[in-house]
C-alpha cells in the first residue's frame, strides 16, 4: 500500500512538473510572438505623441533619443534644420500619484504643445488637464518668464477646479521638462547636442 502511494506521489510530481514546463515553454512562445508587435505600437505611440507636440518634421527623432533622470528628448528637424525639441516627462506627485506628459519646445523654449500620456486622476477633475481650456495656457509660453506654478502658490497658471494637486503635478511635469530642455543647450546654442548630463540611448 505504501508503495503505491508513494508510486502515485512521484506521478503527481512529476504531471505537476511536466506541466509547469509547458506552461513556462507556452508564455515563452508568447512573449516572443508579441514582443516584436508590442515594441512597434509603443515606438508608433511615441511618435504621435511627438507628432502631436512638434512643428511638423522629417526625421525620426526616436533614432536619437536621449535619457537623463527619467525623461527622453526627442530632437525634430526638417530638411536637416531643427524644429523644436519633444521631451517626456512625468510627475509623481498627482492626486493619484504618477502621470507623465509629452512636451514640445521650439528652438526659443517657448511650449509648442503638449499631450497627456498617461494618468490616472480623478475622471471629471483631475483629468481635466487633458482639455483645452487648461492646457493652452502653456502654449507659447516660455519657463523662463512664465512661472510654471498655479497662481495659489505664485506662479501664473491657472489651476484646475477643485483640482489644485493634479495642476500643481501638471507644472511639475512641465518644469523638469523645461529644466531638461536648458540642460541640453551650450552657451548661445538652442540646437546644439545635448549636454554630458544626458547619457543612454532610448530604445
């Protein structure tokens, strides 16, 4: 009796094992067919959104993007000469904690566009930042003299109703993406290489 509960105990073991390594060999499979499909949609994702805060272009920024505390800048150009600079940024100081954005500079600093890329505030508040009525005011404006903080706090944006955390994390975003944006100039160069500071290749 005892060996066959033992014969059993072994079967069981070794069913469990054999199907275990086919699960593992069947997700392994999967990964492989969707990974090339998965990494084309968010490339083509990127670019929209870049598409979406740049002056028309004609090369692919993602070919030389860069990386620096979280952030990548994406550089567009039109027949060789530079339209502006896109930058992704994100905060995680929203009402819901992590948002990120993606913000596009002409060569002067001033805010061409932005477009939010993910967030997940409060539906009928917080995701307002999304509307035109909020996010234009950031267009044509330029950091260094319009201040990137909501008027309660001093700056001169306009917050959101009833959503003062969400437009305080929205200028955050902004802010390091401005900071980011100076960070890659040389003295009396808005379209030179990016400083030492930004290191990595995104994929």
């Amino acid at each position: 009796m005892g060996k066959k509960i033992e014969s059993n105990l072994k079967n069981m073991i070794l069913s469990l094992a054999l199907i275990s390594l086919a699960a593992s060999a069947a997700l392994g499979m999967v990964y492989n067919l969707t990974k090339g499909p998965i990494e084309q949609a968010n490339k083509a994702k990127e670019v929209s959104a870049i598409t979406e805060v740049l002056p028309a272009f004609d090369n692919d920024p993602t070919a030389s993007a860069k990386e620096a505390e979280g952030l990548t800048l994406y550089k567009g150009a039109q027949a060789e000469q530079p339209v502006g600079v896109a930058i992704k940024t994100f905060t995680d100081k929203g009402f819901s904690g992590y948002f990120s954005l993606m913000v596009g500079f002409l060569p002067d600093g001033s805010i061409h566009n932005i477009s939010v890329l993910d967030q997940k505030e409060t539906p009928g508040l917080g995701s307002k930042m999304k509307e035109d009525k909020f996010k234009n005011q950031f267009l044509g404006k330029n950091p260094e003299t319009y201040k990137l903080l909501v008027k309660k706090d001093g700056g001169d944006v306009d917050a959101i109703t009833a959503a003062t955390i969400s437009s305080r994390a929205y200028c955050d975003a902004v802010q390091k993406a401005y900071d980011l944006w100076k960070a890659q100039l040389t003295e009396g160069s808005s379209d030179s290489e990016p400083a030492d500071s930004l290191k990595g290749v995104n994929q």
